[in-house]
C-alpha cells in the first residue's frame, strides 16, 4: 500500500453507522464493496462493507451492528450514484442480508466488457491504469474472522480506494467510444433483482454433473445431498467442504454397499468421518420411490429458429464491435424476444425496459 495512503476508518459501534450515513449523505457519489465467507461457511454471509469517497476510506463491521437501516435511504436515492466493481455479487448480498434497495449504479466491471477489455478483474485494470499492484492471497480468506489483520484491511479498503477515480477515466472512454448510452442501460439492468437465487432448489437439484441421471438414480443423489447438506448445517460448513459435487455423482453411479467399496469414492478423512452415513443414505435412495423431473415445455420450431437466429445476430454483432454477445442483447431479453415474437418496435421495447439506445442502434 502507497505510504502517502492514510489508513481507513474502522467501523463498528451503531453510533458508527449513523456517523457514516451522515458522511455519505454529503457526497453525491461513494463506493461500494462487500466481502462475505461463502467459502467458509453453511450460510453465506455479508462479513464487510467498503465504503470510499474522495477523501476516505471506510469499513463497516456488520457481524458487529444489528442495524443498518441509516444507510438505507442512501442507497435507494436515485440521485446518489453507487460505484461498484463487478457488481451483481454485491447486491445480491446487501439485499438478502440488509434488505438494500440499491438503485443508480456504476459498475468498473462491466464498463471495461463494454469498452473491449480483455482483462476486466480490478486488479488488472488497477495495474493498468494507476501502475499499482494488489495482492490477491485474500481472495479467498474467511472474512468472518477476527480481529482482521491489517493485512486484510488493507486488501479490503483497496476494493474501493481508487473505484471513483477508475470510474471517472471509464465515464471519459465509455464516451469516447459512443459507448456510454449502452452503458447506462446495461447499469440500470444489473440494479434490478433478477430471478431466483440457486439455493431456491433442492439439494439434489443444486448438484453439478447429474443431469444425464435416470429417476432412480435421482431418488439415490436425493437422500445423499440432503445428507450433506444436513451435515453441513450442523457443522457450519459449505456442503462441498463435506463431500465436493464430483464425489457425490461417483456415489450415485458406484451405488456402494460395503465399507471397502468408498476407498476410491472418497478421502480418507472423509471416509473416517462420513463412511457409515454415506452408505446409509446410498441404501436409502436404492429402496426410494424414483424422481421423475418435471417434463420441460418443448418450444415451438418457429421459437427455436428465431433464438438461433438472434443468438447468431448477437454473436456476429459482439465480434464487429469486439463486445461479448451477452452485453449486445443480454440472454434473458433474446429468449423472450424468440418466445413473444414482437412484430413492431412498439412490441419490441416492451421485451427490452430501459433499453432505447440498443432499440435505436440493433
């Protein structure tokens, strides 16, 4: 970290938060950051929130606080821009854990894929555009510990410290470009809560690599994810730190009865904790009724030439404007578009909200 770079301000005293939201509410713009233990815990959760402004940097404890609500009216102010970096892991957090309404953003991220980056990560664009280098061995440290370490501080306030800075050169080449209507539009979307989050589904249904199973493999994976799960709760761990997606679909297939049928299914150490409750869950969905997944709704032949079409328009579009097909015409928007079969612009626009710049020029 630069020497001349004063240290950020620790925050976690209710009285803290409402002095924060009273810094804040001065500024018409801040940056934003989260850190959270997906990797370390059952539950994820919100760990840490980076705030920066021109002049300071600020980290917000919310394991400590039980209420937040004094930022609230900050981040729904429609005229407060929030900066982000890679924003939607943000937002689904400050959401589910705080209750945020988060409106008016500005993503990095998703600026440098629309100017044409190739690398798009902070800390490539930070090297790129302020010759400043960041450790990245915290990028998958627990953020429920603490105290956190100074290190870790400083990785954490380095997220934000230099985000309004970044965002102003990104506003100056957006523009440059004739890229900054798309922009904003692409911004607009990613504020908005889209579908469902994954731990919606069953466990079954949240494993990787079981989609070719038959029904009664399906009814063996049920009782073996919710056994994992179960075990991951009690222990407060991830489900993949008891048994990874890959050691579960090898289960299914193998269908072990015996002790000495696990030695090539899973570790050691999971075999000396998890052997007899493995091969009681394998027995158990071997005499389960079977699982017959819901039949999808096959789409017309005219819906799926029209999809290909604009799935082909959209790609041939991304190369000529050196832009990834997604930011030309998000896929949500294309697979409605091929369902409803608009035949006016009128039509149209009603697919695409928020959408006048990609209406006017695609």
């Amino acid at each position: 970290m630069p020497p001349a770079l004063p240290p950020p301000a620790w925050l976690d005293q209710p009285a803290d938060v409402d002095r924060l939201a009273h810094e804040l509410g001065k500024q018409s713009r801040f940056a934003v950051d989260t850190e959270a233990n997906s990797l370390h815990a059952y539950q994820e959760q919100v760990c840490l929130i980076q705030f920066s402004t021109t002049k300071k940097d600020y980290l917000l404890d919310p394991l400590d606080l039980v209420d937040l609500s004094s930022l609230a009216p900050l981040f729904a102010d429609p005229t407060r821009e929030k900066i982000f970096h890679a924003a939607e892991y943000d937002l689904i957090g400050l959401r589910r854990d705080f209750s945020f309404e988060i409106v008016n953003i500005f993503d990095t991220m998703q600026s440098a894929r629309i100017l044409g980056y190739k690398q798009v990560g902070l800390d490539a664009l930070l090297a790129l555009k302020f010759n400043f280098q960041v450790d990245k061995r915290y990028q998958k440290a627990d953020w429920a510990y603490r105290p956190l370490p100074p290190e870790m501080l400083n990785y954490a306030r380095l997220d934000t410290h230099f985000l309004i800075q970044l965002r102003d050169l990104m506003e100056h080449e957006l523009k440059a470009a004739r890229r900054w209507e798309l922009a904003c539009e692409e911004f607009i979307r990613l504020s908005k809560p889209n579908g469902h989050a994954r731990s919606e589904l069953p466990p079954w249904r949240r494993v990787s690599g079981a989609h070719n199973f038959d029904p009664h493999q399906l009814a063996i994976l049920k009782e073996l994810s919710e056994w994992r799960d179960r075990t991951a709760r009690k222990l407060a761990k991830p489900p993949f730190k008891i048994l990874e997606d890959r050691r579960l679909v090898a289960l299914v297939q193998a269908k072990p009865a015996k002790l000495h049928q696990l030695e090539n299914l899973l570790t050691e150490n999971q075999r000396r904790r998890f052997s007899t409750e493995v091969l009681a869950a394998v027995k158990r969905g071997c005499t389960a009724a079977p699982i017959l997944r819901p039949r999808p709704v096959r789409p017309r032949q005219a819906c799926i030439h029209r999809a290909n079409a604009l799935g082909q328009f959209r790609k041939d579009l991304g190369k000529k404007m050196h832009l990834d097909s997604d930011i030309v015409l998000p896929k949500a928007w294309m697979q409605e578009i091929a369902e409803k079969d608009p035949r006016s612009l009128e039509e149209l626009a009603d697919l695409m909200p928020d959408s006048p710049w990609r209406l006017a020029n695609f």
